[in-house]
C-alpha cells in the first residue's frame, strides 16, 4: 500500500467513482488493520471540508466526478436555458452542476423541469463539463403550467398564451375551467396529450381581468412566479418584530439625510460628510453612510427570514413593488423616515485629499434622520435653487457633501469604471393604471453621489470581512468572455475602428472606445456592442473582482430592506466585527455557495419580471397608435428579422425580413445585418431608420413594425454573405421547385405558383 493521504483517497474516489463505501475504498487502496482507522478519520475530514461527499449510510463521493449512474434533482435553468441539477443521496445533494442534455429511455411526452428528479447516466465532456442523460423519470414534482387568455365558448374555452414565444393555443374543458369568464388571465397547468392533437389543460389559477390597465403587471408577476402575497405568519411576526439587543453608539447628534426618488417609500441609507479635522489628513473629508440595521430585526430560522430568502430581493413594477419584506418593516420599523429614532448600521469613512480612502470603521447604533430630500431638490438646492425644506441644509449638509463627491471622484476617475450610462426608461401611470407616457429618467450629479458613497461603503465591508478571515459573499462581474470578444473585434473594423487582439482587457480600454465612438455616427452600434459583451453581475463566496466597477473586493452592504445578499453581509459584519448576538451563524456560513446562486437566481427573475412588465404597459402604450410612424434604430439583427427600438419611449419591436422587399435578405452574422440578395443593400444594427407601427398585441406584450425606410448602399469592402440551405426571405413572386428556385410548379388551370401565399406582404 503506498501512504495514504487525502489526495490519494480524493485520487481513488474520482478514478472508481463506482467503489464508494468504506470497505470497498479500503480494499482498492490495500488498507488493512489498524490503518483502517486512519482512512476512516480522512474520510471524515475530507467530508467535512466539502471535498467529498456522503452518498449513503457508508457511501462517499468525490464531489468532482458523480457515480456514473445517478439520480438528479434537477433545481435550475441555466443562462443557456438547459435543465441543471445534481445529485442526490441520503444526506442530500451533493456534486456539481450537471447538464441535461439527452432524453435516453424517456417516455415519450414526458416532460422535466425545475424540481424533477431522474436516474441518469452520467459522464464528462471535453469541455470539462458533467452531463447527464436521463433513463426514467423517477419522481414527479412539477407540472407545466403556462399564463395566458381565456376565450371562454360553450364547451369551456381556448387560452391564448401571454408568452411571445408560445405561439399554441390550449383547450379547456368546461368541467376543467374553473368557471373562467372571456377575458380572464389565468394560468393552466398542460395535460398529457396526443402528439399531432390539440393541446389540453386545466385552469388552476384565476389571476385577473385582461382589460384592468395594470394586468401587465400581473402577467409579469405570475409568468416569472415572483412571490407577491405574504403569508399571516410572516405579516404577524413582521409586525411584533422587536430590534435584538446590542451595544449601540448614539449618532443622533450627527445631520445624517436620506437622497432618494421622489416617490420612494422605504428608505435604507442616509450620508453626511464633514472636512476631517485631523491635521495629519489635510483636506480630507469623513463621510457617514447609515444603513438600517434590518439584521436586528430579520433573525436566521425565523418565517420571517425564510420568506425573505425565498425573495431574494424587492421587485418594482410600474404600479406596485413585490417586497421582500412586510410593509412593517420595509416602509416603516426598518426605513429611516425622517425624525424618527432607528436602529443603523453605519460605516465611517476617511478620505484623503486625493479621494483615495484612508480607513474605516463600522458602527452599529441609533440615528435621528435630519431630512427627506428627494434627488431633484437636493439637485436644485446645490444648482441655487433651494426650496424650503433644502434651504436650512445648504450650508451645512449639501455642500459639505457635494465638497467630499469633489474629492472622491477624483480617485474614482482615476480607477476608470466602465462609463456606459444606459438611459433608464420609466412608466408613468395614473391611479387606475393607465399609462400616461413613457419618459428616460433623468440622471443628476445627486445620483452619482449617492451611487459613489454606496460603492465605497460597499468595498468596506467586502475589505474588512476579509481582513477577519470571514466568509461573505461577494458582488462580482467577471471581465468579458473570450467569444464575446471576438464578436466585438470582428465587427468594429467594418466600422473604421479596432479592438487590439491579446492587450489586456481592462474598462478603461472599452472607455477609450466608447469616446471615440461617441465623436461617429456609430456611437449607439458601439454602446449597443459593448453592452452585450459584459457579463452578468452575480453573487459567489468566492472573489473575482468586479470588472464594470474596476475593483478589487466588492459586496453589497447598503440596500438590506430590499436585497437578501446584503442582509447576508450585515451578518457577517456583526459576528466577524462582534457586534452583537445576531450574527451569520453556522448553517449560513457552510451555505453561502448554495445562497449566492439562488439570489442570483431570484435577481434575474425579478429583472425579467421587471423588464416584462414595462415592456407590456408600453405595448398598452402604443396600441393607440397603430399607424403612427417613428424614429427608432436598430438594436438586433436575426436571420429573422430585425428589432428596432425606438428614440422616445425605447419601446422594442420586430420587422420580419420577408416583409422589407421581393428580394432574398441574407443573414450577415460577421457584420450584424441584413443584405438584400441581388442588389446587397444593406439594413445594419444600430443605422437609424423610420417605421410605422402595423400591430400592438398587448396579450403577448409585441410591436410589428413596417420599415419606412431605405437601406444603405452595398460596401465594397463586405463580403456578401452566403445564402443558408433553407432561406425563406425571398420575394413573394418567385416560386420554388422541386429542385433549386426558378423552377415554377404550376396548380390550377391559371397556373398560379401553388406555394404562394395569397395575400402576403412585399
């Protein structure tokens, strides 16, 4: 036997992923007598650094290579849309992620999803990869359920889904309706059906009226299940919820004041900021951000906090926000209202002259808010229009805070975060729930602020949560993939610019481009690229840095009324820093990489929820003017069609290929557009261009736009693009045969082509 260490062990396990108990293990490594105790304590300390995992009574894995036969518990659909999952033992789940990605001896017509378990054959890829596919579906957990409008008749009724990419219809049974009325939403859950016959379902959900004007919200609720209703458990326990005891220092006497939108109701950070007296740091400023201290009152294993959890965070819609907290707690015992005593958690910082920080140091005690102001009035009060609420607070707290923004900024244009400032769109409703009009929201030197102030409170806690060697779990924003990349370097040059292959990719190189871009017509193609070749932000225990931000540790600490991650944060401050009893406790700390993936999960649910929701009201929007025409560019080209988004609202919309001229369009991948077959005229993303808007669907939330305008000449420098086996863009008058086009099949005694379609567009 050679000596037996871990990595031997780890070793064995990941080269004999079918020899798993202790006697077999032992027998595999040639380990007898007394050295049976050695193995078993190896055993025992790697199980418990996470290195191997407890399949069964006497059943190990290395969590790196699973049993080759499994059963998965699939729990997520990645970014890619493929079902992941990983597997499960006695004690629970275990392993990596492990990708679906064939159907095996599958019953035909089944169907798995989140939630469903499998036995699998499972193995690794060259890509390094685990996938899995599926020999039985051992358990039902789940059942397809789909949002849509009900069309009621005699015998029950159709649903129509709210899904654009749902283009079925489903029957429903009179028995099976639950007395649904035309014109419901309602969501039904798919049954077992033939193949080539109708698909039928059941109504297991009544959600509202179609014509009530804020239905779109309650379509984006229900399609992306954001939870929206409290259970009475959690409301009572919110209500009687009592701030945990801990040693507090009095900041009361310090003018802290909260910046926020004009209509906000929770209000989780209020700053002041004051010239440092200390002679050794001259000119530098101290600056105070205080946070509510929502971790004295939301307790790990309380309801409260598992309700909380499951949100993830705070969802905003038009016409309504889905809390991740009560309203008791959210708009009032944890919000910072004005005049009133509460508990904070606060963060002192130094600046030096420069704007570099010098040092800080985290408190935990009460504050009084001074004021209310909303960005706009502490915008004009420093821009000399003061009203009188901001009068009294020019002297004494907006300009000393504008003063340290001076200061700060100056580190922060040196550090280069990537500037890409993306308008933000905003409904504006009336009380019924009609939309008024859509506008971009404006951005003031107060919101930079504000942001500036956070980020550093932020970087704060991440730097002294690992000063103490503490678990936390980080924001990051990983640099942009290599595909993505490529993609931006191959198009940039058919535009006269360049992305050096191999430099280092740093934001600063990505804001170079973007000035430059801004002096061309190109600049909304450029932003538009590069926008999409960021990666998403996303929560992880371990550090990556973060790439849009150009720092180093990074975690999000101000927002815990409404972000579950920053909460996690508050905790591990409390318990690294001793501040008090209620701190992360053990259970958290060995689940933060399980916690980070699920509030990335439920952070991009609540973004598509959000962005589904604006995207219906201004639908409902535009329906009005079915028409009308309109200046918008275009934001994506498909071998489809292309997607145009226009100027003044930012709605998006789509214009098929088929319906821009007779000629073939050609799908030019290199270089983002559409090329006309014959005379290579060109439509390319981001050229500015004229529509008029043919169809507004509020039920599925789509535009249909017909293009007004010319495309642009044929370049000589482009290649045409090659046409794909299976192009359909083609003119409506030129019938294909058997074999090739220009061969005509004749039907009828008039000889008309019989694959045309009467009535199309040209």
């Amino acid at each position: 036997m050679s000596q037996l260490t871990e990595q031997v062990v780890l070793e064995f396990l990941e080269r004999n992923p079918d020899k798993s108990n202790k006697r077999e293990i032992a027998r595999g490594l040639g380990v007898q007598g007394s050295d049976r105790v050695a193995l078993r304590q190896i055993l025992k300390k790697l199980e418990t650094e996470g290195a191997i995992a407890r399949t069964g009574k006497r059943q190990f894995s290395s969590v790196d290579a699973p049993p080759p036969k499994s059963i998965i518990k699939f729990e997520k659909i990645d970014e890619h849309g493929d079902l992941v999952g990983r597997c499960e033992g006695k004690e629970g789940l275990f392993g990596p992620d492990i990708t679906c990605v064939a159907t095996g001896g599958r019953k035909k017509g089944e169907v798995l999803g989140v939630g469903d378990k499998a036995l699998c054959k499972v193995g690794k890829a060259n890509d390094g990869l685990w996938y899995a596919k599926v020999i039985k579906k051992i358990e039902e957990t789940t059942q397809l359920t789909v949002i849509g409008l009900f069309e009621a008749n005699k015998h029950g009724g159709r649903v129509k889904p709210t899904s654009r990419k749902d283009k079925g219809e489903y029957i429903v049974e009179k028995s099976l309706s639950m007395e649904a009325e035309d014109g419901d939403i309602v969501r039904i859950a798919i049954k077992k059906s033939k193949p080539y016959g109708p698909q039928m379902a059941k109504v297991v959900e009544i959600i509202g009226q179609m014509d009530n004007p804020k239905s779109a919200s309650l379509i984006a609720l229900h399609t992306h299940d954001v939870p929206d209703e409290f259970p009475v458990e959690v409301i009572a326990e919110a209500e009687n919820a009592v701030a945990q005891t801990a040693d507090r220092e009095d900041l009361t006497n310090v003018p802290l004041i909260t910046i926020d939108p004009a209509d906000a109701r929770d209000h989780d950070d209020a700053v002041f900021a004051k010239l440092d007296d200390d002679e050794g740091n001259p000119n530098g400023w101290i600056v105070y951000v205080a946070i509510a201290d929502v971790a004295a009152y939301v307790c790990h294993g309380t309801s409260l906090d598992d309700e909380a959890y499951k949100r993830g965070n705070s969802t905003y819609f038009p016409d309504r926000v889905a809390p991740m907290l009560p309203e008791a707690l959210s708009a009032d015992q944890c919000s910072l209202r004005e005049n009133e005593l509460r508990e904070t958690f606060a963060v002192e910082m130094r600046f030096a002259a420069n704007g570099n920080k010098i040092g800080h140091r985290f408190i935990r005690g009460t504050m009084r808010s001074a004021a209310k102001l909303s960005y706009e009035q502490a915008q004009n009060a420093i821009d000399g229009k003061p009203d009188e609420k901001a009068q009294p607070l020019l002297e004494t707290v907006l300009k000393p805070l504008w003063a340290a923004y001076d200061c700060v900024n100056q580190a922060r244009s040196k550090r280069q975060p990537l500037d890409l400032d993306i308008p933000e769109r905003r409904v504006s409703l009336d009380k019924e729930g009609n939309v008024l009009g859509v506008y971009t929201k404006d951005r003031f030197d107060a919101h930079k602020l504000i942001e500036e102030f956070m980020i550093q409170a932020n970087v704060c806690a991440a730097e002294s949560l690992e000063k103490a060697n503490s678990p936390l779990i980080y924001r990051i924003h990983e640099e942009p993939s290599d595909e993505k990349l490529l993609a931006l370097g191959a198009l940039l040059p058919t535009i006269g610019m360049k992305w050096t292959k191999g430099a280092k990719v740093t934001a600063e190189r990505f804001n170079d481009l973007l000035k430059k871009a801004a002096l061309s017509e190109h600049e909304h193609l450029v932003s538009e690229m590069v926008l999409r070749s960021q990666s998403q932000a996303r929560y992880a225990p371990e550090n990556h840095g973060h790439f849009g931000l150009n720092l180093l540790k990074y975690a999000h600490f101000t927002s815990p009324i409404r972000r579950y991650s920053d909460l996690i944060v508050h905790r591990a401050l409390i318990r690294a820093l001793g501040l008090g009893p209620d701190g992360l406790s053990d259970v958290e700390s060995k689940r933060l990489e399980e916690i980070a993936e699920h509030l990335t999960t439920t952070e991009r649910r609540s973004m598509a929820a959000e962005r589904d929701a604006t995207d219906r009201y201004l639908v409902a929007f535009m329906s009005e003017k079915v028409g009308a025409e309109f200046q918008g560019r275009i934001a994506g080209v498909t071998k489809a069609g292309m997607f145009i988004r226009l100027d003044e609202s930012g709605a998006d919309g789509f214009i098929p290929a088929a319906r821009l001229s007779d000629e073939f369009w050609l799908y030019d991948e290199h270089n983002a557009a559409l090329v006309a077959d014959r005379s290579e005229m060109r439509y390319e993303m981001g050229m500015p261009v004229l529509v008029k808007l043919l169809e507004a669907t509020p039920v599925t939330g789509g535009l249909l736009f017909e293009m007004l305008t010319e495309p642009r000449e044929a370049r000589e420098d482009l290649m045409k693009p090659k046409r794909e086996r299976g192009d359909r863009h083609r003119r409506n008058d030129q019938p294909r045969g058997k074999k090739g086009r220009g061969k005509k099949r004749m039907a009828g005694k008039k000889g008309r082509p019989a694959n045309i379609r009467m009535g199309k567009r040209k």
